[in-house]
C-alpha cells in the first residue's frame, strides 16, 4: 500500500520537495488558489504554512509535511 509521502515523492520525481504547481496538482487546484491560500488567513493557508520553505523567490513544500496535513485531513 503506498502512503502519502511515496506518492508525493513519485510527484516530485524523488525530490523532499515539491513546487508550487506540483502541490496544486495534487490537490487539484490552481496555482493561484494556493498562491492566494498563502497570503490570506484561509483555513487551506494555515495548513499549508508549516510546510512552506522559500529558496531564494522561490516557493517549495516540504513533502514530509505534505504528507502529515494529507494524513490530518482524511481522519
């Protein structure tokens, strides 16, 4: 049975991290939703906070942290 950080690891190629894009595909968003979701004080936002990380202007999220508010958000 694959957990949520393998298939967010086969998302991201092998990477810890994932982009912007990959994360909304994954949630099935736009990636202006999540952009927007970040900079306001939504419920999606404070959940996806914790697991932002910046490289450089970059934006990227941790997938170990993913996986925990995938994990959160199912039970």
């Amino acid at each position: 049975m694959m957990t949520n950080v393998d298939l967010l690891l086969r998302v991201s190629g092998g990477s810890p991290l994932l982009t912007l894009p990959q994360l909304a595909n994954v949630l099935n968003k736009k990636p202006a939703h999540i952009h927007w979701a970040l900079s306001t004080d939504s419920e999606l936002g404070k959940k996806l906070q914790p697991a932002k990380t910046r490289l450089g202007r970059h934006i990227y999220f941790r997938v170990i942290d993913l996986a925990k508010v995938l994990d959160e958000s199912v039970e």
